[in-house]
C-alpha cells in the first residue's frame, strides 16, 4: 500500500512541476519560420516517378517509394497539389523528390524537386 502511495505522491508532483511548462510553451505562437522548419524536419522527402500530369485538375499521378509520415507503403497514386505551379516544372518519367501530407482530408504534394535535369 505504501509503494502505491508513494508512487501517486510523485505522480503528482511530476504533473505539477510540468503544468506551468507545458502552459507557457502552449501560449507562445510559433513564427512562420519556426513553423516551416519544424514541418520540414518532421515530414521526410520521397522519392518516386512521375507517372501523369494533370493540369486541369490540379493532380499529379506518382509511383513512389514509402511514405513515412503518411504511414504509406510504396504505390503508385494519385495526389492534389498545393500549388499549380508545381506541376510544370515535371512530365511525365521524371524521377522527383517530394513530400506529400493529408490536407482537409485530401493526399497532396506540398513540395516536389524534379532530380531528372
């Protein structure tokens, strides 16, 4: 009963002694820059193929390797872009380097290197 005690009073301790850090560190807003850094280090470039490029819709169609912060094994699939513009600087065989997320629910490029040229 005692080591039961004992281990609830420095639970206790330990959550309040965090409470504070956690709060102040909840407060302060990140900046922008901060921010991009921050996903850059969690989001891990793939490599894959371009396989179709889809101006009109805004898509791209990649074979690629696995996707590690999507928990996806390699495939070959279709993918939104963030921006338009990312699509004319690849064609068809490309080999590229990317990085994908789900953004409001949708499989999207969010940035991609063609490593053809």
């Amino acid at each position: 009963m005692k080591s039961v005690l004992s281990i609830l009073v420095v639970a206790s301790i330990c959550i309040a002694a965090a409470g504070p850090v956690l709060a102040a560190s909840s407060m302060s807003a990140p900046t922008e820059s901060t921010a991009s850094a921050s996903a850059l280090s969690q989001v891990a470039a793939t490599e894959g193929e371009v396989r179709k490029v889809e101006l009109s819709t805004q898509k791209v169609t990649l074979k690629h390797g696995d996707i590690k912060n999507l928990g996806m094994p390699g495939m070959t699939m279709v993918f939104k872009v963030t921006d338009p513009k990312m699509l004319s600087n690849i064609k068809e065989g490309d080999k590229v380097r990317f990085t994908a997320d789900r953004i409001d629910g949708a499989l999207t490029v969010t940035s991609i290197e063609d490593l053809s040229n």
